[in-house]
C-alpha cells in the first residue's frame, strides 16, 4: 500500500513527488513514456529560476535524481484509476498500486503539422511555445502557423523580439479574440498571409524556411529561421474521465489547490485547467498537489 501514486513523470509530477515524499509519504512514481516530459526535448532552458542556461535533458535527469534520492519509487505504464473502499488502485500493463491519494500530472502533447521536416527540425528551429524558445530568435525572421488564439498572442509576443513575423493561416481570418485580430491587422512588424497551408519545413541542420500553399494551388516559399507551430494541444486524461471532471477540451478541472472533483485525486501542470503553462508553473502546481495529497493522508490516518 502506497499513501500516494503520481500518474506522470514530467516537471508536475516529479515535484508532487518530490514534496511527498518529504513529508514523509510512500511514493510511487509512474511515467508511460520518459521521465522528464516536454522539456526533456527542449535543447535549451533558460527561463527556469536559479539556472541561466541548461538544457532541457540535464534539467529533467536533476529533476529525476533528486526525487529518487528521496526514496520515491518509480515504474513505467500508462495507469488508469479505480475508487476503492480504502483509496484507490492504480493500474498499468505491468503492476496494480493500492494507495490512499493520487496526483495527475498526465501533461499534454502539442499538435504538430505533420509535415516533412517538422520532426527532423524539432529543437533546430521548429518551436512549440513563443515564451520558452522566442528570445533565441532575436532579430530574426520567423513564421506562426496557426488559426486560434494561442498563434495571434505568439505572433504579437515574437513581434517584439524578432525582426520580422509572418503568421501562415490556414483560412482568411483569425478564430480568436477580435481585439487580437485587430491588433495583428495593424501591426507592421507582422505579415499575415492567408488561406496557406504549409507543407514542408525546410532546413539541414536549422530551419532555414517552410513551404506553403495557397487557395489557388500556387507554393511559395519563405525564408525563415524558425517555425513556431500554434495549432492547439492535446492533454492525456481520456483514462480518467469518469472518476473526475473534464472541461470540453480534455483538460481537468482543478483549481489552484489542485483538488479535482474527486476527494483524494489531485491534477497538476498543463493537464488541468489552468490559462498558463511553463515549467515553472508546472513545478509549482507539483509543490501545491504534493502538499495537499500529503495533508489529505494525513487527515485519513488520523
């Protein structure tokens, strides 16, 4: 029997456990795919306190061996989650865990374009988040694909810190917020080209510019030295659908005490809903879910 189970090894995860532990708890530790999550695969991390610049592997690797150092115990599998009289079981492919609370730190996917070179070139120049990787593009030339929101707040927030922006929509307008529509409409340092589908990021070992296509068929390409992709992501809870709630996008709904509709279940990071999501503020939902999964035992042992 274990006092706490922590679905996700990502930053979130790691830190509930991390904090748990420290308050004296047992802790399992599962990760269906690799410990660290998305900043695992960021080449470089310069937006995460106390450290200037690491990459996003040796971050997660700290991450990990100091959460292990502590005695939390970790497995690998992609867990579902079953009330019980006394708590919960967590199930995967390879073990069934008894456990008194669980934190969801189950993470999300970015969307990708699923073009040529887009997966070659992640990390070299095609980016998923404006505010982890846009100040490595200073002054250079870079392109936005997208329709919603998340791309026009990328493109007005990459306008500032590169030379040029070109945000590539796949339609004749924008599917977001009509004051950031205007504001795109009449900025000049970004050029809005319309009704293009891109079909291919181009570059040897950086990107060096993408491919698209208009409504008429024509392909052009454009110079570029990186390609922020904005078409939405994806979070990792259809397994927990019916032991909490969900909002209409996946994500589950928990506050900042990180408590979901469940008493005893926990979400933390980019899988609930919440309006930012970075590393750090993953880390601090780990610390907040860590704290009060760690209470929540305590007030059943009593």
């Amino acid at each position: 029997m274990y006092d706490i189970v922590v679905i996700g090894g990502g930053p979130a995860g790691l830190t509930a456990s991390l904090y748990a532990a420290r308050a004296g708890k047992k802790v399992m530790l599962l990760e269906s795919d690799a410990f660290g999550g998305q900043i695992a695969t960021a080449p470089r991390v310069e937006n995460f306190p106390s450290v200037k610049e690491t990459s996003g592997a040796a971050l997660a690797n700290n991450m990990f061996e100091q959460v292990t150092s502590c005695g939390v115990e970790f497995d690998m599998g992609r867990a579902s989650i079953h009330k019980t009289d006394g708590g919960f079981v967590v199930s995967t492919e390879y073990g069934r865990y008894e456990c008194l609370a669980v934190v969801i730190a189950s993470g999300v996917t970015h969307k990708s374009l699923d073009v040529e070179g887009e997966e070659r070139l992640v990390g070299k120049g095609v980016c998923y988040c404006a505010v982890c990787d846009g100040g490595f593009y200073k002054d250079k030339h870079v392109c936005v694909v997208g329709d919603g929101n998340s791309a026009a707040q990328y493109a007005l927030y990459l306008a500032d810190i590169c030379k040029e922006v070109h945000l590539l929509t796949m339609f004749d307008k924008l599917f977001c917020d009509k004051k950031l529509t205007d504001r795109i409409s009449s900025d000049g340092r970004i050029e809005w080209i319309k009704n293009a589908c891109v079909t291919e990021i181009v570059g040897d070992d950086c990107v060096s510019g993408a491919v698209y296509r208009d409504a008429d068929g024509a392909v052009t390409y454009l110079d570029c030295d990186a390609v922020f992709v904005a078409i939405g992501q994806e979070p990792h809870n259809e397994l927990f659908s019916e032991i909490v709630q969900s909002d209409g996008q996946g994500y589950i709904v928990a506050g900042e005490d990180c408590k979901t509709s469940c008493d005893g279940i926990f979400a933390a990071g980019d899988c609930r809903t919440k309006a930012i999501r970075q590393c750090a503020t993953a880390v601090g939902d780990g610390a907040v879910a860590g704290i009060n999964a760690a209470r929540y035992v305590d007030g059943i042992k009593r």
